[in-house]
C-alpha cells in the first residue's frame, strides 16, 4: 500500500509520550472560549444565489469558503459538522445548507475530518465535480460518488474554462488505525484570465511555498492561522501566525484572507489569538493594511 510523504521527508511523528506532554500543558491553561469570531451581520446570499457572473469568495468558517469563478461554484473543504470528536463547533457556519446556490465543484485539501465530512457532502445542492488528493478517489467511489478526480501535486485539470492545479502542502492525513497517509494532502490552486486563487489547505510552514510562487503569480491565497499551539507539538503540520505571514510574502501573493482558525478547537490557541498574533506580525512587517482581508463568518467579498 502506498504511504505518501512531505517534501524533504518531513514527518509528523509523535510518540504517546509527547501526547501526554501536551496533554498536561493543556491542563495548565486557562482559555477563554467565551469570546468567539463573529457572523458577518448583512450576509449577501440573494447576490450569491443569483451570481454568475462577478468575482466572489464567502467564509463559511474553518477552511470552507465558497468561490464564484467564471460562474463557477466552488467549495473549499466542505465541512457543517457540530462536532469534531469531543468538541462542540465554536461557531455556526456562515451559510446554512439552504442558502448555498448549487455548487459545481468540491476540493478537499486531505482526508482529515474537519476537512472532509461525508454527512456534509451529502447535503450539498447540485451533483458537484470533486477533485481530491491522489489515494482519495476509492474512498469517495464507496460511498457512492463517481464524478471525481484524483490528482498528484503539481498536476492540473481543466474545468470550464478554469484551470485547477493541485500543489504541495506539509501535513499528513488518516481516517482509521490503518491508513494513515494513503491518501495525500495539498492545496489547491483556481485559475482564470483575470484571478489566481490558491487555497493552501492544511500545512506547516515549508519550502514548497516559494516553489509555489515560481510556478504562479497569486493574486488571493486562503492562508491558513490556527491550530498551532503548542508549537513544539503542531509546527509540522499547522502553520502559527508569523509563519503565515513569511509564507505569503514568499509567495508574493497580492491578498491575504486567513481561515483555519475559530470554529473548532484542535489545539491549545484560540480564534481571537490566532487573529490577534496575525495582526501583530502583520504590523511589525509593516506590510500594506489593504492586503490583508480580515473576514467575519458569511462575509463575502464580491468584485
């Protein structure tokens, strides 16, 4: 069976004893869950049932974002799950099922849960092209879904006059005791005349970023902010902040739209941290304000 690997070999191995480590640490904390990201307050979702036409994106929350494209609808790693193992979500998503316009393509940066949710999937409107991971495709073909394609890093796909390219991300991925890295992981890169998108997926801080960046010119990148704490543990796999901010000058991206951070607690940070670290670094590069785009839940950004 093939197990698939980083660039560089980089491994996410973490021994039982590290996981009590963090376990302990966890103890030691004090967070306050209290304070949440907030709902954007004047949701656009009779412009974004009706679009065909304008350049749009909405976080639902999490990594899920929807993307208008060349009148293309586009779902990020759908995922409307309450729960996620022991958590309860933090934040309802953005958009209910009913509000969604009918999606025709899906892309799932890797297996993990909070990341591809079958329950989710199934309640989508439309009959959605799904483009995953290589080693991803039998898993969707048991459960019934036969309009996808598997692709390997830096292989591209054409979809109604838009170019779908699949890129390197540094994480890992497993379903069950026995597939662990079967599958793969990546993020995920939507092309037209006008707009390169590049949702990065779940990844932490690597060179593949500035091999990225020689292969295309960015124009958004969906960057990913949360679930890093404790470092030592997570730097492998969830990028922190500052990491977050070195890698989208290194791609030389023109927009910055965070995610990954908020609706569930699968490390120690908290949303209101992750964004607050952000903000930081972002100052203390003194990067341009107008390029980082900050959004509440179901905020869409329409041009």
């Amino acid at each position: 069976m093939k197990r698939y690997v980083n660039l560089n070999n980089v491994t996410n191995n973490k021994s039982f004893n590290d996981m009590r480590k963090w376990q302990k640490e966890r103890r030691s904390k004090v967070k306050d869950l209290s304070v949440n990201i907030e709902q954007f307050p004047a949701k656009k979702i009779k412009e974004i049932n009706a679009n065909r036409s304008h350049t749009s994106y909405t976080w639902i929350g999490h990594s899920t974002f929807l993307i208008q494209l060349n009148g293309i609808n586009i779902l990020t790693d759908p995922v409307w799950a309450k729960r996620m193992g022991f958590q309860k979500r933090l934040t309802a998503p953005g958009l209910s099922f009913s509000e969604l316009p009918e999606i025709d393509i899906v892309v799932i940066s890797h297996g993990h849960y909070d990341h591809l949710d079958f329950p989710t999937l199934k309640k989508l409107k439309g009959s959605p092209h799904y483009y995953v991971p290589a080693g991803l495709k039998p898993l969707f073909n048991r459960k019934g879904y036969q309009k996808v394609t598997e692709m390997n890093w830096w292989e591209s796909s054409a979809h109604d006059g838009l170019t779908i390219h699949f890129v390197p991300a540094q994480h890992w991925t497993r379903r069950s005791l026995m597939d662990m890295n079967t599958s793969h992981w990546g993020g995920w890169i939507f092309q037209t005349e006008q707009d390169t998108f590049y949702f990065v997926g779940d990844t932490g801080y690597f060179d593949g970023f500035k091999q990225i960046a020689d292969r295309f010119a960015i124009d958004t990148v969906f960057m990913p902010i949360g679930a890093y704490e404790p470092e030592w543990f997570m730097a492998d796999s969830h990028i922190s902040p500052e990491d977050s901010v070195k890698a989208f000058v290194e791609l030389k991206a023109k927009t910055f739209v965070p995610m990954h951070y908020g609706a569930y607690r699968l490390a120690d940070d908290t949303g209101p941290e992750a964004l607050e670290r952000l903000l930081k670094e972002w100052k203390k590069q003194q990067l341009p304000e107008e390029q980082l785009k900050v959004l509440l839940i179901g905020e869409t950004v329409m041009y």
